[in-house]
C-alpha cells in the first residue's frame, strides 16, 4: 500500500473530534461528500486480518507481547500485538482445531484437533516441533503443566494423555471416565489433573503417578468444565444441570451448590484472588458468587446465551461473551456493565485478557481477532438510526436521494449532498427485502416479508400504494422504464405485474419451479428477466404474459440484468459464475468465473455497457463481447467503484477502507462519482468523488481493460456457446 493512501485513509476515517482529521483533513480535496465517521476514538487498537476462515479462539503468550489465534481455515496463526502485524504461521491439516495454548515460557504452542493428534509448535521458528498420536477420538482441549513440563489432553476417547515435552513422549493414560471428555486442567502446584466429562463426573488424577484419586460426583448432567481455585484446595464445575459447584481437592466432597441458573451453564472461573466464581449461561446470565456467604450478582442484559465469562488479571473486570456480535465489560466493583466491545460482524467465539489486563482480544466468525482497550470503558458509535442491520442500498435516478432498508421494517432515505436521514418510510409488518426508485423519482416500491409491495412518495414519505396478492415473501420490485408498471418476484414460484396508476394487478407471470429471487425489466419495457433458485432465468413478454425465452446455471441464480441497450443479459449465479447472454442473436457469449470463495449476488450494468458492477467488485466485459463477435464499447464515463479494500476509480486504487467500513452491499450513481456503501457494522456512508481536484493519473482510464477486477485477482474465462 502507497504511504500517500494510507495517509488519506488515516484522515478520512479519523473520528470526527480527533485532532487529526481537524488539522489535516483539506489534504483530500477530491473528497466532495466525506463518509460520517465516529466521534471519537473507539476501545478498538488493532485488527489482525489474514485469516480465511472463522476464528475460534485466541490467546495472550504470557509476556503479552504475542497472541496466537485458531481457526477453520487449517491454520493457527502468530501476532505480534504492538504492531498488528502476522509473525508465524502453522498449516494444520484440518479445519477442526478445538483449542491452542502458549507454555509458561511463552516459546511453545500446543494445540489440539479432531484428527486425534496434539501438536508442539515453536513459536520462535514457527515450525511444528512435535506431533503426539495415540487419542482414538477427537482432542478437546490441551494444557501446559504450571512447570511447563507435561502437556495434559482431553479426548472424547474417554481418555485424558499426559505428554513429557523434554523426551516427546506419552508417559500416562488416565482411564475411568465412562463418556468423553471435555477438559483437562492443572492444579497451581502440577500435582493434580482435574477432567470434566459427559459422564457427570470430575476426576482427580496424581499426575506423578496417573492414579485417580478423587470422583466428584453429585451432578445430573454432562459437567462442561473444571477449574482450581489459584490455592489448588477447590475445583468448580459448571454442568448442564443448571448448577454451578465446588468441592475440595484433599476429600473430593462437594461443599457447596450455586443454583440460581435456569439452563446450561457452559463455563465458570475464580477471579484471582480466589474469593469470586463468574459463571455463564444459556439463560442470558452471567453471575457473580461470593465463595464465603454463597450470594450472588446476576448480570442479565444479555440479548443472546452467553458462552463463557473470565476475569481481569487484576479482579476488577469481568468480560463475558454473548452468543452475538461483542463483548459486554463489568465493574465488579458495582456490578454494573461498563463497556460494550462492538465491531465483529459474525458470531465472537472467544475472549481472554491481556496479562496485563490493559488489553482484550476476541475472535470472532468474521475471521478477524481483535484488541481492545479495556480502560476507556467507551462504546463504538452506531452510524445510523436503524434499529437492525441494513440490508441493500440504491440510488435514485438523478443521483440525489439512496434508499435503504433494512430489517427492522422501514425504508430510510438520505440526501446525499449533505449525507443526512430525509424519511423514514414506515408500514411493512416483516422485514423489508429490497426497495427501488421509480424512473422520475418520485416513487419508491419496496418489497417484503409481509407479501406485499408498497409505493411510497418521496416528497412527503407517505405511503400511496399496497399490492397485494402474493402469498409469500415479495424478495423484489422494480418499476417499467416509463414507471406505468411493477414487477414483483416472489417465493411462491411467481412473478406479478401491477399498475401503478391504479394499484392493481394486471398480470402473473407463471413458470418458474421454485423461489424467484428478483426481476428486471429490459430499457424498452417489452421484456422482463427473472432469476430463480430453480436455476433458470427466465424471459417473459410484458404484453402478453408469455415465456419467450430460458437460460440455465448449474446453481440457483441470483439476479440478472439487461444492458443499457436491451441486447445483453447477465445473470449471477450460486455457481460462482457470471453469464452473458446475447438475446437478439439469441447467443451464448461467455461467463465470468469467480474465485470459489466469492458469492455474486447482485450484478447492474455501468451506462456504458462496459462494466457490471457487483456486489464484490467490477466485472469488464470486454474480452467476452470481443470473442463473442461483439464491437468492444468505448468507455464514456469515470468510473467508481470498490474492490475488496479499495475504493477504485478508473481501475486505479484511489482509497483503502478500513475493515469497519468495508461493504457487504454497495450502489454506485449512474455518473460513476458517488458510493452508498452498506458497512459490515450495519451503518451506510456515502462518498462522492470530485474528479475535478483527482490527480491527472485517476482520470485516464486504465490500460488493463480485458479482465475482471474483483477483490483483485480474479480471473475472466471466455466460453462459447450454441444457440439458446
């Protein structure tokens, strides 16, 4: 990345009271409407992107100064968290890594899977130094010995292994458990193994011997874990039986019972100083017990269950884990929840404090981990007024107002000359799956769960319009070139055509064999293109209501379009292909493969017929028409758009976007200058583009005009194919 756009990205996405953005932000004058940003600084500090895959887990070394994370995409990757930046990586051979832990010393990592081994890797080479085998079963969880000496294992061979790391041997086999087991954990002196199993039992094992010296029994369930208290006298145990428990090392005896739980409880830990137990549920809760008097603290604003609750190195903070997007912090001191960590986009599957405490990292679906700064106790801003996620944006014809909706119900209008909310279009009963301008912008239609469509005027926001008829979800509706006509795709197999002067419909258009996901009309009105999970788009007459024309994906189809002309139609398909159909000729031109990790699902075609800009990036289709017998057309307007992390603009990288503004949906104007962009955070920002004040380098298009540009490295494969 050039150092002139990172120092332009720096500006534009600084927090708008950052002194920053308040002394440098004329340095991009080519940017006419800024995206809104925060306030102020978040508890966000870094952003460790490499990943491919959901992160399971991740975890400080013991200096702080490393952190490893696990995920499905067959590797365990090293951080250094002063700087963000990747410093080892391990190939894993198998996406089911269950867990990964550094040495007292901090120079190993061990970590265990489902292919039944445990593995050693040092972490100043980054090279796998020792492979055990001889679990029959999955690996659950591994330990290091307080001395560092033995790693124990867990397995759902029923089993618990000790491991010598000095000879690389397995020197004990633990047996006696009836059911597998889920954990193994360390007494503070590594003299004990404490493993918790779905036989409802924990077991006690000499460590120096591999003799069971203790069952703790006394609860109805599966026991999800163990813990010593940091003194080594107690073990308390979460169980599916709804109860938390302790009980002493030296009798094996249960001394005490903490009930208050309504469901699972998944995990509960000491604080440091031994007097506090948190636990987590699936009722909602975490709770706080006082180990001396047995009362407890309920934390119970969690939306979701929650997985898991650890404390700070420290003792004044709890950090749980929801089954949701963020990390909630409480005072212990208080009780009271003093930061909510917001910024994953998927499911956060793990949690863990700094051994400093001064840091937070967690991991997350979303492929990333992220480190939080736990002092500030500050919440990130939301960046817009919907209550729920947003869902799609579009333009309106003259480039002025986006609609956008989402799933709380409502559609939402912005001015994009000054970026701010003008109408809130409130009705539908379900969520609201897409909405679109009319030709002269007057109207807006919006489709929805509620099987309706409902046309809404833009000058007063009013509602003017419910058709209904549908007896499924309506997934799309847009409006005839002359605004006369709607058509609307529905799940139930169909597509509807109404009148918008009299609200009625005139028309079913019947043949598909399954869900319709969306509709297009061509630039004359005549013909309308539908894309359906019965993998066929389909080609029907507006005059008469007639099929006239079908073309096949190996996968459900998405959406498709027509050129601005009327000769081509594009469609998207599940089969990671884009297809490009010459209708009047009545050819195959060619399709677009896409990398298999990519999923296009919404395609539009640029004014100049050149460019199909995508849910993922821009598509050229040059090279297809070219080798289809097509004149290639020349390209008559700038052109903006994203790729992966970039704002492009004329194929040329203008503006790297940070990870919390990245698009999952994005709408770009027909005059190629402004983006509604759909963040991953559920917000929308706007940036316009004022090519007067570019460099002269962005104003030329690019010379690499015979390939695909998405997420930058794809590839254009050209096919030739018989008459349809």
């Amino acid at each position: 990345m050039a150092p002139l756009q990172v120092y332009h990205s720096g500006l534009l996405f600084a927090p708008e009271t950052s002194l920053i953005r308040a002394g440098y932000f004329g340095k991009v004058p080519w940017i006419s409407l800024q995206p809104r940003v925060v306030d102020i600084w978040s508890p966000l500090i870094q952003t460790l992107e490499g990943h491919t895959g959901a992160v399971f887990s991740a975890v400080f070394s013991p200096d702080g100064k490393l952190v490893a994370s696990v995920s499905d995409d067959e590797t365990i990757r090293l951080w250094d968290t002063s700087t963000g930046k990747q410093c080892g990586v391990v190939e894993c051979d198998t996406s089911d890594v269950n867990s990964a832990v550094f040495s007292p010393d901090g120079k190993l990592v061990t970590f265990a899977s489902d292919d039944e081994t445990v593995r050693l890797w040092d972490t100043s080479t980054g090279k796998q130094c020792r492979v055990w085998e001889g679990h029959t079963n999955n690996v659950n969880s591994v330990v290091f010995s307080p001395d560092g000496k033995l790693v124990a294992s867990a397995s759902d061979d029923k089993t618990v292994r000790l491991w010598d790391i000095s000879t690389g041997k397995q020197c004990e086999v633990l047996k006696g458990h009836t059911n597998c087991v889920r954990s193994a954990v360390f007494s503070p002196d590594g003299k004990l193994v404490a493993s918790a199993s779905s036989d409802k039992t924990v077991r006690l094992w000499d460590t120096s011997t591999g003799t069971q010296c203790g069952v703790l029994e006394g609860h109805t369930d599966d026991v999800n874990s163990a813990v010593f208290s940091p003194d080594g006298t107690l073990v308390v145990t979460a169980s599916k039986d709804e109860s938390v428990r302790l009980w002493d090392t030296s009798t094996g005896k249960e001394c005490r019972a903490l009930e208050g739980h309504t469901a699972d409880v998944i995990s509960a830990v000491f604080s440091p100083d031994g007097e506090l137990v948190a636990s987590a549920s699936n009722d909602h809760t975490v709770r706080l017990w006082d180990i001396p008097t047995g009362e407890e603290c309920v934390w119970d604003n969690h939306t979701p269950w929650v997985t898991s609750a650890v404390f700070s190195p420290d003792g004044t903070l709890v950090a749980s884990l929801p089954a949701d997007e963020t990390v909630s912090l409480w005072d212990i001191s208080t009780g009271e929840q003093c930061g909510v960590l917001e910024g994953h986009t998927e499911v956060v599957r793990s949690v863990v404090f700094s051994p400093d405490g001064k840091l937070v990292a967690s991991a997350s679906h979303d492929e990333t981990v992220r480190l939080w700064d736990t002092s500030p106790g500050k919440q990130c801003e939301v960046l817009d007024s919907h209550t729920d996620c947003v869902r799609w944006a579009v333009f309106s014809p003259d480039g002025t107002l986006v609609a956008y909706s989402s799933s709380d119900k409502t559609v939402r209008l912005w001015d994009t000359s000054t970026g701010k909310q003008c109408g809130v279009l409130e009705g539908h009963t379900n969520v609201v799956c897409s909405a679109v301008f009319s030709p002269d912008g007057k109207l807006v239609a919006s489709a929805s769960a509620d099987k309706t469509v409902r046309l809404w005027d833009t000058a007063t926001g009013k509602q003017c319009g419910v058709l209904e008829g549908h007896t499924r979800v309506v997934n799309s509706a847009v409006f005839s070139p002359d605004g006369t006509l709607v058509v609307s795709a529905s799940g139930e197999s169909t597509l509807r055509l109404w009148d918008t002067s009299t609200r009625k419909q005139c028309g079913v258009l019947k043949g598909h064999t399954d869900y319709v996901n969306s509709a297009v009309f061509s630039p004359d009105g005549k013909l309308v293109a539908s894309a359906s999970y019965d993998t066929t788009v389909k080609l029907w007459d507006t005059s008469t209501g007639k099929e006239c024309g079908v073309f096949f994906h190996a996968s459900w189809v998405y959406s498709a379009v027509f050129s601005p002309d009327g000769k081509l139609v594009a469609s998207a398909s599940k089969d990671k292909t884009v297809a490009l159909r010459d209708i009047t000729a009545k050819t195959f031109i060619g399709i677009i493969e896409i990398g298999s990790s990519y999923d296009i699902s919404t395609i539009k075609f640029h004014k100049d017929g050149m460019h199909l800009h995508t849910n993922k990036g821009v598509l050229l289709t040059s090279r297809l028409l070219s080798r289809g017998g097509n004149q290639e057309p020349a390209q008559t307007t700038p052109l903006v758009h994203i790729a992966d992390q970039w704002v492009m603009y004329n194929m040329k990288k203008l503006l790297w976007l940070p990870i919390d503004y990245r698009p999952y949906y994005v709408d770009v104007d027909d005059n190629g200058k402004q983006l509604a962009i759909v963040t991953h955070s559920h917000g929308i920002i706007f940036i316009s583009i004022d090519s007067t004040t570019l460099p002269p380098a962005y104003l030329l298009p690019s010379s690499d005009s015979s390939s695909a540009v998405i997420a930058g490295k794809d590839s254009l494969t050209f096919t030739q194919r018989s008459k349809l």
